[in-house]
C-alpha cells in the first residue's frame, strides 16, 4: 500500500531517487514497514546522499550503538546500518559497519556495533545498498551498547544510575492516565508489551506521546529489581479516562470476565512458579524466579460513579479470593478535593480497600498552607498513598514547598504509607507535562531541585518522627496589590456578554463582549483600584475541554486571582506566579454542552483574599486564603533501627534564622564532642525563583560540619538542611 512519505516520520530529501511504499506485517502489527527500491550501489558522502536517512531519531551521541532490523533481502546483499553525524560536516563518513542477511522467519536481527564519528545531538541512521533490487526494512532500532546492573540496551544508564540513587523503596508503573486512556482502543493492556518487540503494538497516550512498548511490563520488572524497588504496577479499572468529551467508558459486560483474567494473569506473571502458565512465560523472557508482588494499582483519578464502582469491585472481589496477600490500592480522583475525592473516599471505606491513591499538583502557596492535610485524616480507615504529587515549577521555591509537606507527611505516617513524585522522566524537546523530575536529552541527565529534595529525604528514612517548636516568626504575610484588571484564558470557545464590575463605592464599569476562541489571553480595557469589587457576566460555552477562566486583580503582577469555567467551576488564588483553588465544585459532563450559558457573579474582597462564585444566582464557591502563609518548620525524624536522628529544617523565607535544638540534643544524650561536630547535608542558594524547566538545578545539595555546641543551629535563608545527630 503506497503512502505519502510525509505520514510515515521526518524523512530527508535524500530519498528522492528511491521508492518507498509503506506496509503493515501481520508479524509486525503495527510497526511501519518501508520497501526501499535502490537505482544503484550506493555510499555515503557529503555531495552524494543515495541512502535511506531517518532525520528523527534525536539520539545519537558518540557512543557505541546496537543496530538492529528486520529485513526480506529478496533481490540484493543486505544493507549496512551507519550512524552518520548531519551537524558535522568534517566528519560525513562512518568506518563500515558488518552487514548482514536476514530472512522474515527471523525478522530481528543484528546489524552490529555502529560507532558514530562525532558528537550528535540529532543523529542520522543511514543505510546504504551495494547493489540494486528491492529490501524489505522493518523495526529498525538504535540503542546504546552500554548497559547497566544487569539491565537490556533499552534502559540507559546514566537514567537508571540517576533512578538508583534516589533509593526507592517502590516504583509505580506505567503511569496514571496512561492506563486507562481515551477510550477502549487505547486502553493499556500489560500483556501487550511483553515478549518480542517487534510484535508490541504501537499506541498513542493520553499525553500525546507515541508508545512503541520498547520498554513493556518485562523491562519495568526487572528495572525495579535492579534497584531495589518494589515494583507497584498499575491497571485500569475496566473504565477509560473520564476527561474525555465521551466521559467514561467501561468495558463491556461481556468482556468483563476476560478482562479480570487479564488482572489476574499479572499476578501470575509477577509471582507464579515457573510451572504456571503465565510463570513458564516469565521463564521464557528470561526469569525464572518470581518478581515478588506485592501491590497492584487498580484505576486512576477514575470518576467515582455506580459503574466505575461495579467494575472496580468485581475486579476487587476476584484479587482478593485468587491472591489474598496482594494488597490493592484503590483510587480518589485526581486532587485532594472535590467530588470524586470524597465520594471515592466513602467507597474506600465502604469496600474494604486497604490503601488509596491520592494525587496532588499544586502551587508553593498550597504546599505551605496545607502542610497540617494529613493531621486529622482517619486513623481506622483505609491508609493513604500520595501516588502523584509536585509542586509546579522547578525552582528552588518549589523544591522548599514540597520539603516542607513531606516532613509533615512524616509525621502522619502512621495514615500516609507510602509516596512517590510524579513523572519521573522527560526528554528535552518532547515533554508535554512540567515539571518533571528528572529530565535528559541524547548527552546529560539534568537533576531538579526536586530531585535533590527527594534524595535528602530517601538517604535519610525514618520510622519515628516529631515537631519541633520553632522560635520567632514562621509565616509569609503578602501586601497583596489593590489593581483590579481582567483578562480572558482558557482554551474554550465561548461569548462572554453583558460583562461588567461593580466597585465597593457603587460605580458600575461597563466592558465590551468578548467573543473568545480558546487562543487567549485577552485583555480587557479594564482598569480600576480597590479593596473589593464584583464581577457580573453572562457567558455561553460552545466547545473545549478546558473551559474559560477570568484572571482578576494586578493580571500583570505575580499575585491576583483566576475563576474558572467549565467542566469544574473554582476560584483560585496566584501566588508567586503560581495558582491553586480555594473552593470549586465539579459539573458533569452532561451539563456541560455546546450552548451552555451561565450568569456569572464574583464577589471579590481582601484584594482578593476572599472569593464568592455564583453561577445562576446559586452560591458555587466561597473560598479564604489564610493570610499567614507557613515558610519555617523543623521535624524530628528517627530511624529506630539504625539508631539514627535526624533534624529537617525548612526556611523558605529571606533571612536567615536560629533553630534551638538544645532539647533534641538533651533527649538523646548527645556528648558535647559529638554536638560540636555534627553532620548536615544543606541544600541553599540565594534566589527562591532559581531553577528553569530542562535545565540542570542551580543549587545542589553540600555536606557540611556544624557546631551544636551552643545548641542553635542557624538555617540559611532559601534552604532546607537534614543534619545528622
């Protein structure tokens, strides 16, 4: 079946004088296969490109590369796989790589190494025939050489070394949304990624990334144990993603008994002795031995409704009776309130489920407010996994915050039991989500600032941990600004009418419709001062599933307030840049429709600080920001065991301070010469807002020797210290 060159991927020019068809294998589903037509011998040189060139690739360094390929040589010699380096003219050629014959009864072969001649950051891999005819391509990989702690070609290792040393106790996989995808065709089914590469089916995800499964269930198995993770895999709960404009959707009725197999069958997989049908496929990958599972993830930010709930608990009920040891974590929705938060929350309890899954992306401002979450949740019920969380941004800010939350999670660890930062890794270039972690491109690894935070604490574990009282100031109070201006965001399409504020002395200021595409923002002419005021609009939604926001205040200034549209309506706060919701509801997707129209009404007050939305003349949400924002803590963390302590000491603000650990020092009896030469790692620096998306962080953590002697230890501003005692 010929095809456009164009649909099959960032091919060159230099395949002007070939022709390409493209193919689907039976054998390979859905991998391209390309049929390449070659005039004549054909070498590689700067003035005469006669090969086949792969312009997309983006990874090729200078390194040693396992070339592979499938390949039907019906009419000529094989070809020869050369990575070639288009940046560097001085260096075109590539010493001869060995060629090879292949023959579809076994279509993966190896090209052998290929050594590129130079550094690469967008790399070619080329193939060049040395006669004419006609040679079926197929599955052409390239991969470092190099591996790491017994692992395949396809984990590199400088991502896994950067992965091990972070010392997870768990790893959860593939990831959240991924899972259940948009729809029954894109469901992730885990054992579609095992077994021969070529014979995964390729995939979109929810993100819009590509999946090719090169790294399936298998490879996450064995990476875990390679660093000595327990692994916590992830399935859907028979339900598709709910933030679809076709909301969620469960498997059929009828297939519901096959799907449950497809749960269980994991179990066995990961577990069953090699004599089980599922542990002799284990076996044949290559691993005998079971992987040892102990929790199995069942749904993600599910919408918490009658079906989800019947689906959920036949796969539940069938776990528990084939593998009671198996403990199941459970889903709450995507944020640590709202209606599926505590609706799943009640269903938690009802059913018995032992652990759920909350997640959590926030503002610094919501991390610091909310560092008392955890303080009153129910000690009987089900324990907490915070499964996704981060602070938006990679700045030295962010990293505090979610120092400052973790310590508190700490000491609530008795109800939170286990946690783990969310994503992990981003490529430069290719990521659709920020922040992420860990981020690399085809050269470097780049280590957040949260990543050092999540490094101090994973090096320093405890099973016991307590407060310390904090002398002096601990809490940030923002001059918040008393500009009042409007601007139009979202990504909806909607007409905003009758559009207008009303100021606390009775002027009302009459502004022009606005019809908005979803392509904002949009400014107003909008213009005013004032302690409080009231917005008024009437506006109709026609498509989009972000909906429409009205940002508030000082719009040009890092502090003001945003109301929110759509399929949830909330108010929210901008501190520091950055925002989170005081109060919200959510609305179902079937009240939300071309032509929805809402008459809108905001009371402002406090600069901002307090926030009413009604919608129809119905009170939606009414949401108080704390004025007193806190930025000091300091916690005791105790590993029993190992007979260690430790001290985190958070100071997010711009002085220094003295921290009075003469007490903690008193309880453990600690002599005078082991108080003058106490351990402390300090992660500083001197700018809160240092750190950018990409890019490797501006502070990293430094061992120090501090004097306890007097007692006090002083924090430096902007910084966050364990010390050892």
């Amino acid at each position: 079946m010929p095809i456009d060159i164009a649909l099959i991927g960032d091919w060159g020019e230099t395949l002007a004088r070939s022709r390409v068809t493209a193919e689907t294998r039976q054998w390979c589903q859905l991998a391209v296969d390309l049929t390449v037509a070659a005039d004549g011998t054909a070498s590689y040189d700067a003035a005469d490109d006669d090969g086949e060139t792969r312009g997309g690739t983006d990874g090729i360094a200078r390194e040693s590369y396992a070339c592979a390929s499938a390949a039907d040589d019906s009419a000529q010699d094989a070809p020869s796989g050369k990575p070639n380096a288009p940046d560097d003219p001085a260096n075109p050629a590539n010493p001869a790589a060995p060629a090879y014959s292949s023959n579809l009864t076994n279509p993966v072969n190896p090209v052998g190494p290929a050594n590129p001649p130079t550094v690469a950051r967008q790399g070619m891999l080329r193939f060049t025939f040395t006669q004419p005819g006609e040679l079926d391509l197929d599955f052409i990989s390239l991969e470092p050489a190099a591996t790491t702690q017994g692992l395949t070609a396809h984990m590199r290792p400088d991502l896994v070394q950067a992965l091990a040393e972070l010392k997870p106790r768990f790893m959860r996989f593939p990831g959240g949304c991924i899972t259940h995808g948009l729809g029954m065709e894109n469901m992730y089914h885990w054992d579609r990624t095992i077994g021969a590469v070529e014979h995964r089916p390729h995939n979109f995800n929810t993100w819009g990334y590509h999946q090719s499964f090169r790294i399936g269930y298998y490879e996450y198995l064995c990476l875990c144990e390679a660093i000595g993770a327990k692994p916590l895999p992830v399935l859907p709960a028979a339900v598709s993603c709910q933030n679809t404009s076709q909301g969620p959707v469960p498997i059929a009725e009828r297939d519901m008994p096959t799907y449950i197999d497809e749960v269980l069958a994991l179990v066995e997989f990961c577990n069953g002795d090699a004599d089980t049908p599922w542990g002799a496929r284990r076996a044949e990958l290559g691993h005998p031995e079971p992987f040892g599972l102990e929790y199995l993830g069942i749904g993600n930010e599910d919408l918490i409704d009658p079906v989800f709930k019947d689906r959920f608990q036949r796969i539940f009920d069938a776990v528990k009776a084939a593998y009671p040891e198996i403990v199941v974590v459970g889903t709450v929705g995507p944020a640590p309130e709202g209606q599926d938060y505590e609706l799943g929350w009640a269903y938690a309890r009802e059913a018995g489920i032992p652990v759920v899954d909350e997640h959590s992306y926030q503002s610094p401002s919501w991390w610091f407010h909310n560092l008392h979450h955890y303080d009153d949740a129910d000690r009987g019920g089900p324990k907490v996994y915070l499964g996704e969380y981060g602070s938006w941004g990679t700045q030295l800010i962010n990293g505090l915050s979610e120092a400052a939350f973790m310590s508190h999670m700490e000491l609530n660890g008795d109800v939170v039991s286990m946690a783990s930062y969310a994503p992990l890794f981003a490529k430069n270039g290719h990521e659709s989500w920020n922040p992420d972690l860990i981020y690399f491109d085809n050269e470097r690894v780049y280590r957040t600032i949260s990543y050092w935070v999540q490094r101090m604490f994973a090096t320093t574990t405890c099973d016991v941990a307590y407060p310390v009282a904090l002398d002096g100031p601990a809490t940030l109070t923002r001059e918040l600004p008393e500009n009042i201006g409007l601007r139009i965001l979202g990504g909806a399409h909607a007409d905003i009418r009758d559009l207008s504020i009303e100021t606390a002395d009775g002027e009302t200021i009459a502004l022009p419709d606005v019809h908005y595409l979803g392509n904002g923002p949009v400014d107003t002419t909008l213009a005013a001062s004032g302690e409080s005021y009231t917005l008024r609009a009437r506006v109709t939604y026609w498509e989009g599933m972000w909906g429409v926001q009205f940002a508030m205040g000082d719009v040009n200034g890092p502090n003001h307030n945003i109301v929110s549209l759509g399929r949830g309506h909330s108010v929210q706060v901008v501190r520091d840049g950055s925002g989170y919701a005081l109060a919200g509801t959510e609305v179902s997707m079937d009240a939300v429709r071309p032509g929805t129209t809402w008459d809108v009404r905001v009371e402002v007050a406090d600069r901002g600080a307090r926030m009413r939305l009604f919608i129809d003349g119905e009170l939606i949400a009414d949401g108080r920001e704390d004025p007193a924002e806190p930025r000091r803590t300091v916690t005791v963390a105790q590993d029993t065991a190992a007979g260690m302590t430790y001290v985190r000491v958070v100071n997010a603000m711009p002085e220094s301070v003295q921290v009075d650990l003469t007490q903690v020092c008193d309880g453990l009896g600690l002599a005078p010469e082991r108080r003058a030469h106490a351990k402390a790692v300090v992660l500083a620096g001197d700018d809160e807002y240092a750190g950018r998306v990409g890019q490797e962080a501006p502070y990293a953590p430094q061992s120090v020797r501090i004097d306890l002697a007097g007692g006090t230890y002083e924090a430096p501003a902007w910084s966050f210290t364990v010390i050892t005692l």
